[in-house]
C-alpha cells in the first residue's frame, strides 16, 4: 500500500511541476503581433460590432478579427 501511496504522489507531483514550467515559458515568447477574435453568434449585429472592433482594434494598436455566423438569414 505505501508503495503505491508513494508512486501516486510522485506522479503528482511531477504534473505539478511540468504544468507550471509550461506556464513559465509563456512571456519569454518573442515578438509576435496582438490579435483580438470576436465571435458572433448574431447576425443583426455584425455591422455595428464589426466597427465597435475595428475602432477598440485602432484604440490599443492589436489586429482585430470578427466572426459572424449566418444562422436564420435567407436571401431570396
């Protein structure tokens, strides 16, 4: 039984450690542009919000992205 108790918190205690060394490496990434993803699920909206995006995207110098879906519009 303690050899079993032992191995569990070995293992344990190695996921601990490889997460946070993961995290870790996270701000030493160099470079790299900032990207804001905007999805939306309202298709009535899309216009307003793509420039509400477009305006936060220019305000804080990051490339935007909107995502509309198409849900329940027709064109006949």
């Amino acid at each position: 039984m303690k050899k079993w108790q032992k191995l569990g918190l070995g293992l344990l205690t190695m996921a601990a450690v490889t997460s946070l060394a993961a995290c870790g490496n996270a701000s030493s990434k160099g470079g790299g542009d900032d990207f804001l993803y905007v999805f939306n699920g309202k298709g009535e909206i899309a216009d307003p919000l793509k420039k509400v995006v477009e305006e936060y995207g220019k305000e804080n110098n990051i490339k935007v992205k909107t995502y509309t879906l198409s849900v329940g519009t027709t064109k006949d």
